[in-house]
C-alpha cells in the first residue's frame, strides 16, 4: 500500500468523502419490518458489570445477559416515532442504532442512540413481561421533549462524577446531570460547538475536558464544580483531521489521526507541535482509527494496517510490531498481565505483557471467533466478550483457548 503523505486540503477532502461513506453505508435505514422496526445498523459493544454483559444489538436494543447462566436477564428497544411517506408504513415506531457501547454506574446503564437522545435504564430491572418495557424500566431520556431536533449520537458517552458528558452529531458537547439528564447549563449560555461534526469520545483530567476532531483540533474545555462546560484558551491544531478519541496518559494526550500517524501532545500547552508522532520516518501504511491503550509506559496502538505497534509513551520509539493480517478496528483491552486484541475478521491475540516482548511478540494465544468485529469488547477473570457483526455475543476463555458459549441477540420472530 502506498505511504505517501497528502497535502492538508487533500486530506481534508478524503475525511468529507470518508464521511459520507459511513453515512451511506453504515447508517442508512431500509424498508418497515412486519413488526415496525427497521435495520438500524451500530457498533455498539459491550461492557460487564456484576456478572451482567450489557450489550448494544445490531437491531437497536439494549440487551442484559447473566455471564454465569448465558441467560437473557432484560432487552430494551430504542425505537423513535416516524413519519412515513410514499409505500411505506405511515407513522410507526421504528428501531434506532447504536453506535455507543453501555456505560454502567450506580445501579444504572447509560446509552446513547442515533436518534440523538440518551437512555438510562434500571440494571436491577428482573421481567419476562416484554410488553411492559416503558413501565418496567426507570428511564429517562435526554432531550425531555420528543418533538425537540436532536443530532445523531455516534460516540461514547463519558462518564464522571455526577456527570455524563455527550458528543453530538450537531459539533456540541454537553454535560448532563447523571441522575436526572437535565442540562447542566447556565441560561442564555450556549453549549461549546466545536466542529460541524462530533463522532469522537470526551476524555477528563481534574478539570479539564478534551475533545478531538476530525478537521485537526483539540479542544480543551474547562468543567466547573456544577459540571457545566466553558471554552479554555487551549488547543492544539494539526493539517490532518484526527480519527480516533483522546486518551489520556501522565499530562499526555495520545490519539489516531487520518494522515496516518499516532500523535503524542502535551495536555498543558497546545499549540501546533506535538511532543511526538508515530512513525518517525513515514506515516503507517493505514490510519489510527482505534484509540490506544497506555500502560506502564507503553502505548499499545492497533491500526488498519492490521499491524499491531508498541511504543515507548515518552519518546515514540518503537519497541515492537505485530501483523494481525486484518485491520484492528477496535481499541485493546487489558486485563491483568494480558493484552488481548481483535481484529477485523474475528481472530483474538492475547500477549503476555510479562514476558520478554522486547524486539518480537509472540502471542500466548490465537483464537478465532469466525465472525467479523467491529465493536469494543470487554474482559474479565480470563473471559472475553465480543459482539460480532453477525449480531451474536461471545464469550472467549482465554486458558482452554476457544468459545464456550454464544448466543444470537437477534429478536425471534
């Protein structure tokens, strides 16, 4: 694959049409099912809290399984009202995709959806009542007001303290009170619009917000004691747009960008030179699309290229690769001494990070789901959980070294 590194303005013209790509490809509803629903796509993923697996599904549900009985514990619609025209269904509640894996916190999961709005469930919800769903549930959803225009919620939400902090399709950021999803905002104050798009997670030190965006910025924003957000005079500006969300690391901000590159930046100065990038001599052959995971001073960065890069945080140099033959679209996950990452096509890499990986690495073990992936996975006492495209969750023991249980998250019909 050519390595060749583009003007800004090409760059800038290949993120529009990338943009546009996603769009059409990944979030383009199709015709009524028999049961009001459309296909509503996402790459939601999953997260493990209590033994409970809480996953966004490939047909705009939120869904609750017990890791001990792979049981179905709770499953949530996200549907929005519809007008529809010409043959279609008329006004129907139709299936929302979720793009956001489920943030778990005081007895509530929050999630975010493409119809702009937030969800907050009740975890300890326990029914085989499906047609009670509204009554069962302590919900709330973010706007209050259903008639309200509302921007499409591609990102992670972020969670903390009291607050829950939203990137929006609208380019705003808002921060949410976590118990009640009021606003917290000062009145006549607008919200922070940093880009004509937000699809990038938040990160927060103290008190100090970070956001990327795809047209080369970050952003810090400054969060009061009420949580509600105000513009500093930091940022820092790059020719490229960045690709993935910021991770934060020792006063460092580590993130993707699409001329790709890894970018290391001081969080305290901004400005226009980053403290370091990766590669040294030519961009990787493909971009940073997932962010990194830092831990004892190494940043483990996966890249479309299907390589994955370990690299000194302080420096940028390179201590290692690995060719995972697929791209990596999701972020690592570290659990213990283990480093498990997945691959596009499905094939799990665990490395021992307390062994001699020093100029090679050589995985513990290789496992295969046989199923395309997309979506963040979780970990936890020598278990991985993975959403497949193919809409199943599965549940990966890393010491036999193989599945032990799947289950279709599709609904019956």
């Amino acid at each position: 694959m050519a390595t060749t590194q583009y003007p800004s303005f090409v760059m800038k013209q290949a993120k529009i049409l990338l943009l546009i790509a996603i769009v059409l490809l990944s979030l383009t509803l199709v015709s009524c099912s028999a049961w009001g629903r459309q296909s509503p796509g996402g790459w939601a993923g999953t997260t493990i809290h209590d033994g409970i697996i809480y996953v966004g599904t490939g047909d705009g549900r939120v869904v609750a399984i017990n890791s001990s009985t792979e049981s179905l514990e709770w499953d949530y619609p996200i549907l929005t009202r519809t007008q529809s025209g010409g043959l279609s269904c008329g006004e129907t509640s139709v299936a929302t995709a979720i793009y956001g894996t489920p943030v778990v916190d005081g007895g509530i999961v929050y999630v975010g959806t493409y119809s702009g709005r937030v969800f907050a469930l009740n975890t300890s919800a326990r029914s085989q009542d499906f047609d009670s769903l509204q009554q069962r549930y302590g919900e709330w959803k973010w706007p209050v007001d259903d008639s309200a225009p509302s921007s499409p919620i591609v990102a992670d939400l972020l969670l903390s303290g009291s607050n829950v902090y939203v990137s929006s399709s609208n380019g705003g950021v808002y921060s949410l009170d976590k118990r009640s999803g009021d606003e917290n905002r000062k009145r006549g104050v607008d919200i922070p619009v940093l880009a004509n798009k937000l699809w990038t997670s938040p990160a927060i030190l103290d008190s100090t917000l970070y956001v990327s965006t795809y047209d080369g910025h970050i952003y810090a924003l400054s969060v009061d004691e009420e949580g509600m957000l105000s513009s500093s005079n930091w940022s820092f500006e790059s020719d490229a747009g960045f690709a993935s969300s910021p991770v934060i690391y020792e006063d460092t901000i580590f993130l993707g960008s699409f001329d790709r590159y890894l970018y290391a930046v001081n969080g305290t100065i901004g400005g226009d030179k980053p403290m370091w990038k990766f590669p040294e001599e030519k961009p990787a052959g493909n971009w940073f699309w997932a962010s990194p995971v830092i831990s004892d001073g190494i940043a483990y960065a996966g890249c479309l290229d299907g390589l994955l890069y370990a690299i000194e945080a302080r420096t940028g140099e390179k201590l290692w690769e690995f060719d995972t033959e697929d791209p990596i679209v999701t972020s690592p996950v570290l659990m213990d001494s283990l480093l498990i990452v997945v691959n596009e096509s499905g094939t799990v890499y665990v490395f021992d990070l307390d062994g001699e990986l020093v100029d090679e690495a050589i995985p513990l073990k290789t496992i295969s789901i046989d199923a395309a992936v997309r979506s963040s996975f979780c970990a936890q006492e020598g278990l991985v959980y993975i959403r497949g495209e193919d809409n199943h969750l599965y549940a990966v023991d890393i010491d036999v070294g193989r599945i032990i249980w799947e289950i279709d998250l599709a609904v019956e019909e």
